[in-house]
C-alpha cells in the first residue's frame, strides 16, 4: 500500500488550484508513491552512529586578518570613467523624476 492515495494527489491538486484528469492523478500517484519509497529506504539506512553530513568532503573555512590594504583614490578610480561629477561616476538616470 503506497503512503500516497488518489485522493491525496486530487486534494494535492486542488489546492494548487491545478486541474489533472484521471489518467493524471494516476500517473502522478504512482511517481509520488516511488517518492515516498525512496526517501523512506533512505531514512532507514541513516543510524544513530551515522553523523549526518552536509557535504561529502570535510570543508574548513581559511580566515585571515580583516586589514586594510592599498585603496585607490577617487581622481585614480574615476580616471577611466565614462563620465563623472565631483568625486563620482554619472551613470544615465534609469527612473522619470525620482
């Protein structure tokens, strides 16, 4: 007996408000049922002394000093702009009047 019923699928679908004809409901029963197999044969191969992982390879964050390094000056970051006022870039206005 699959966890998934016909009936589920139909009530499933009217609250998406998405219409499935008969053949529909049938097929997409079957798929969900194959769904809930799968993710409860999963569930059971999962033990206690199994730690759960996020990723198949041991990741490590690199941290390093939040230093401040060489910066630009605005004359030497506004060098190769298009166009510009004062100490920074004129881009073409996007919104009517805002």
């Amino acid at each position: 007996m699959s966890a998934i019923s016909r009936e589920d699928v139909a009530h499933l679908a009217q609250l998406a408000h998405i219409e499935m004809s008969d053949a529909e409901l049938d097929k997409m029963t079957g798929e969900l049922g194959v769904i809930v197999e799968s993710i409860a044969s999963v569930s059971e191969a999962a033990s206690a002394d199994v730690p759960a992982t996020t990723h198949p390879i041991a990741l490590s964050n690199v941290f390093r000093e939040d230093v401040v390094g060489p910066t630009l000056t605005a004359e030497e970051a506004l060098m190769n702009a298009p166009d510009s006022v004062d100490t920074r870039f004129k881009v073409p206005a996007i919104l009517d009047g805002e």
